[in-house]
C-alpha cells in the first residue's frame, strides 16, 4: 500500500511548490518511489460547451472538478496500480485528447485546493497537510503563474480572483483546514516546509 500525503490550501498558497519539493526530496534519495497526483488533472469535462460558455463557469467552486474520477485514482495508486490519468487544456478550459500515465509508486502526492475538502478522499490519506498564506500574496502569485503559464491577461487573472477565487476560497477551501494534520506557512522557505512535513512522516519515508 502507497502512503498518501493530502496537499491543500488556497490558490498559489504554495502548496504545489511544496508538493514538488516533496518528490525531488524522495526522487534524490532513491530510496522509495514517489508519485504527484494533481486536482488541476481533474477539471470536469466540457465539451458541450463554447469557449465563451466555459469562461463563465465558477472553476473554483467544487463542482467544476470530477472528484469522483479522482478518487477511483487515487484508490488504485494507493493499492499499487498505474493510471490514465487526465491532462487539462488551462488556456481552452477543457480536457486534452491525451492522458498521463501515472506508475505505481511508495509514496503518492495529492495536491489541490480542495482535496481536503472532499470528504471522499479523507480515507485514501495518510497524512493531510494544509497550506496557508495571506491573501495578497496569493493574489501576486496567481496573476504571475496565470499570465506566464495560462495564456490569461493581468486583468482577466485579477477578475476571476476577486469573482470566483477569493469567495470560493472563503467558503470551502479555509474551512478544510480544520481537516489538516499539519498546518504550514506558505510564506516560509521551501526547505522549512520540507523539513516539517517529513517529520510527520514515518522514519522508513523521511
């Protein structure tokens, strides 16, 4: 059985940072095998909708993502299978016609905003980890990720914070923190973050 580590935390709270720290730590060390498990993956499929349609949509509000697909994912890495899993067009707001595999590893890493949110996915996690950080630096954070990597505009970046990002975050994302084992400053260095979620780890993963 994978041991699996939950990720939240509200958008660019450095959760993903983390979470990529995480596997290079256990990548390095060679000793176990580790894989990443995205929310982003996860976005519902829209298809039957225009471009213009899927902009409008509320991406942050939990029914925008197919956890359930999520979870069947999850429980099949956690029981040491491979997936299939989704890869996701940020720029189109769709699902790509291509999949990921995603081996069988030691350890799995989920990371995204709501999966301790989900209350479906409480029973696949070993360990669950919550990532907080002001709002303003998340705000920062998101337009420079969404306007290098997303094809989006400054302005659409800050609109859709203060639409969508902002409330849902208020309303699902930072109440799921009281489901955390570990709560960690996203303000702090990476390796500080590191070094405190390996201690929570068993001895035989650290």
């Amino acid at each position: 059985m994978a041991f699996v580590v939950g990720i939240a935390g509200g958008s660019c709270s450095g959760k993903t940072t983390l979470a990529q720290a995480l596997i290079e730590h256990f990548m390095a060390e060679e000793r176990v095998s580790a894989a990443l498990l995205m929310q982003d993956s996860y976005y519902a499929e829209l298809t039957d909708m225009t471009k213009a349609e899927r902009d409008q949509v509320n991406f942050d509000h939990p029914s925008a993502l197919d956890f359930d697909l999520m979870r069947d994912h999850l429980a099949l890495l956690k029981t040491g299978n491979s997936i299939d899993c989704p890869v996701y067009d940020f720029a189109q707001h769709q699902r790509c016609e291509q999949t990921e595999t995603i081996d069988a590893a030691d350890i799995v890493i989920v990371e995204g905003t709501l999966v301790l949110e989900q209350t479906t996915l409480h029973p696949l996690f070993d360990l669950s980890v919550f990532v907080h950080a002001e709002e303003a630096l998340r705000l920062e954070r998101r337009i420079q990720r969404d306007v290098k990597y997303r094809g989006r505009t400054d302005a659409f970046a800050r609109a859709q914070f203060n639409a969508t990002v902002a409330p849902m975050h208020n309303a699902f994302v930072e109440p799921s923190r009281a489901h955390a084992n570990i709560l960690i400053d996203g303000g702090k260095p990476t390796l500080q973050a590191l070094s405190e979620v390996l201690l929570h780890m068993p001895p035989s993963l650290q």
